[in-house]
C-alpha cells in the first residue's frame, strides 16, 4: 500500500512540473525582467492576505517558512494541490478588454523523520509567469501607418525539499534548497502597412537552472488559550545561470548573448501571529527582496526593491463541535506589493475572503479562496482581477503499526 502510494505521490509531482512550464498569467505586466512573481503561500494563508511567516499550523504545508515543517503531526504524511482560475479586465486610454486564464498552483508534501522534532517537505512551485500578447495599431500623420505587437509566454519554476527541526519545546530552524528552471520569451515587432518600408522585430530569450537557498526560524509559546508565533526568513544574494540572447532584426541583424550579469536577490522577511482558544488566528508578514542591488541582464538599478504587506486573520467556533458548520474555517486578509520594475510605478493591491471545509471523518480539509486586486492607472494600464483558488489539503496516519 505504501509503495502505491509513494508511485502516485511521483506522478503527480511529474505531472505538476510539466504543468508548471505553461503559461500561469495573461497579463501585460508580466512583460517585464522575469515576469509576474509569486510568493508561494499555501492557499490556506492566501486566504488570510498570504500570511506565513508566522504561521504554524499542523494541517497546513507552508513551503515560505521551512521552520513551520515539524508543526506536523508526529504519525501523519501530508500532501497539498492546488489549482486556480483568474478573470482580469485591463483598462487604458484605448479602451477595456477581458482575459481569464487557469492554471495549477502548487503540489507539496510533508512528513516528519524523526517524531516531533524532524521534519520533511517537497514540491513543485512557480516563481515567474510570463504572458501577454498585446497589438496596437498607429500611424504617423496620413502617410505612414504601423502595428506594435508585444507577445510574451513561459515562467520560471522551481522543486524545493526542505529541512525543519525542533531545537527545543519553543524554537524551530528550517531550510529550503530550490533548483530553479524554466525559460521565457519576450517579443516587440513594429511592422508597417506601406510595402517600402521595412519592420522591426526584438526578441529577448531567457533559460534558466540554477539553485538557491532560503532559511527560516520560529520561536513559539503557548500559555493557557494564547498561542503567539514569531517568525523571520532568509535569503542570500545569488548568481542565477541562465542563458539570455536578445535579437533585433532591420536592416543589419544583432544579436547579443549573456551567461552571466542576473542575480537573485538577498530576501528577508518577519511575521508573527496570535491564536486563542484555537478559535481566532491573526497573522500579519512583511518581506523585501533587495532587487536593486541585483544585475539584471549586466547592470545594477534596473529593478525595484519589492515590499510586501499581508494581513489576515482566521476564525472557526470550535474545531471539536458535533454541528458541522461549527468547525468550518473562515478567513479574511488583505495585502500590498511594491511594483518591482520601474515601468510599473503604481502597487498591486488585494483583498482576500475563504473558506475552509473539513471532512468529517479524516483529516483532510478543502479551501477555497477568492482575492480581488487592482493596480495600475487608467492613464497608462490598469488591472482589475478577481482569482478564484481551490486546494486539498490531505493529511493521514502512515506512520503507525497496525494491531493484529
């Protein structure tokens, strides 16, 4: 029975990484340095504004905070799959336009190794997405008349395994190691109606596989029905291996190949959280990734510094009551991100509404989370979105021997 189990646990992981290399957006913001990033909180906390640093919570896989690991059951095997669809209206000067897309979140899995004090997690997770096509028609006086298309598509993925220990009854240490792959493709022709005149087409092509490295600590403390959860993560600045060629055809072709000049940024973050009477559970994070100080396709300053702000809280009446609406979960949050290129001055903005729902008899619960965001301008583009995420999140008893 194990063995069928791990089998099917591999599958799923193939077939998440296969997934994970189509396109997750069809947004034009996405058409800057690396793309749309994602910060890659289980849904359980997108609910919630996509808290986690100071989340600790044994029926939830939190990949953003490896010390959370040994927060799992000492006999319970985990797994976590989540998939989402996205509607998006996008508003310029030109006028309104609609797209939704879906795509596979995330697929992770946990396990303790050593009773409470030992943990494993692992899984498959998107870093970027890159996807937008994009046609403008204009013209110069009444002589010359032009089209600009802007076609993009692809993301950078990662497979992250990842450490926790208890080093006493209030302090755990963590650390993930991620290999990163994937390759993305920017394109901008401008081609004219009149025959005489030649266009112009510029290609950008990025690959990527590289690895790095994240490391996370919790201290935690319970007294009576008052739980309190400090957190804190982090990254150090990396060399990203990729591969980048950048094309331009006209009338003389140039072509410019890079191995070197990308960097991941240093990233560090703080957040902590409040439980009582295991009812109420209010978690708030912060987070930056120095981009700045990073080169990006050779020079530094090119990119933004990324802040980002969550805030959520989770309410449930009583996790042990006969009436079933009694142990339903619900959560509320709301966060802000800095724009991390300078193309894109205004800050993505959301608010998120969940749902958790337990079976009965297992421990496995299904979460739904719906998040309305916006950012831009109607001078430039703005972004209205609403996503809906689904996942469950699986937890049954492996490690134990049956009685005859």
């Amino acid at each position: 029975m194990a063995s069928k189990r791990i089998y099917i646990i591999w599958c799923l992981l193939a077939l998440a990484t296969i997934s994970f290399a189509q396109n997750g957006t069809s947004s034009p913001f996405s058409r800057y340095a690396y793309g749309e990033l994602n910060d890659n909180v289980p849904n359980t906390y997108r609910a919630m504004g996509g808290v986690g640093i100071g989340m600790r919570n044994n029926k939830v896989i939190c990949s953003a905070q490896p010390a959370s690991f040994t927060a799992c059951d000492s006999l319970t095997f985990m797994f976590d799959l989540a998939a989402s669809v996205m509607w998006s209206r996008y508003q310029d000067v030109s006028g309104m336009r609609n797209k939704a897309n879906g795509n596979l979140e995330y697929l992770a899995l946990q396990f303790p190794l050593w009773k409470r004090y030992i943990a494993f997690s692992a899984g498959v997770l998107p870093y970027s997405a890159v996807g937008y096509d994009i046609t403008l028609a204009d013209s110069i006086g009444s002589g010359y008349h032009y089209n600009k298309s802007y076609i993009g598509e692809g993301g950078i993925s990662e497979v992250y395994g990842g450490l926790s220990f208890n080093i006493c009854n209030w302090l755990a240490l963590g650390a993930n190691v991620y290999y990163m792959f994937g390759e993305t493709t920017n394109s901008r022709t401008l081609t004219f109606t009149e025959p005489n005149l030649t266009g112009v087409t510029q290609l950008a092509y990025f690959k990527t596989s590289s690895v790095r490295f994240r490391y996370g600590a919790q201290f935690f403390h319970t007294f009576g029905d008052h739980t309190i959860v400090l957190g804190g993560v982090f990254e150090n600045k990396r060399k990203l291996h990729c591969d980048y060629v950048q094309y331009e055809s006209s009338l003389l072709d140039t072509v410019n190949v890079m191995s070197d000049g990308f960097e991941m940024p240093m990233m560090y973050g703080a957040g902590g959280s409040y439980t009582w009477a295991n009812r109420l559970t209010i978690g708030f994070d912060w987070s930056r990734q120095c981009l700045s100080s990073c080169l990006y396709s050779g020079e530094t300053g090119t990119l933004n510094d990324r802040n980002r702000y969550s805030f959520g809280a989770e309410y449930r009446h009583n996790s042990q009551g006969r009436n079933y609406a009694e142990r339903v979960m619900w959560r509320v949050g709301c966060n802000v991100t800095d724009a991390y290129v300078s193309q894109i001055a205004a800050k993505d903005i959301a608010v998120s509404l969940g749902v958790g729902l337990p079976l009965r008899n297992a421990g496995t619960v299904f979460n739904a989370t719906l998040e309305y965001g916006h950012r831009g301008s109607k001078q430039t583009l703005a972004e209205n979105y609403l996503r809906l995420t689904i996942n469950a999140s699986i937890a049954e008893d492996w490690f134990f021997k049956r009685r005859l």
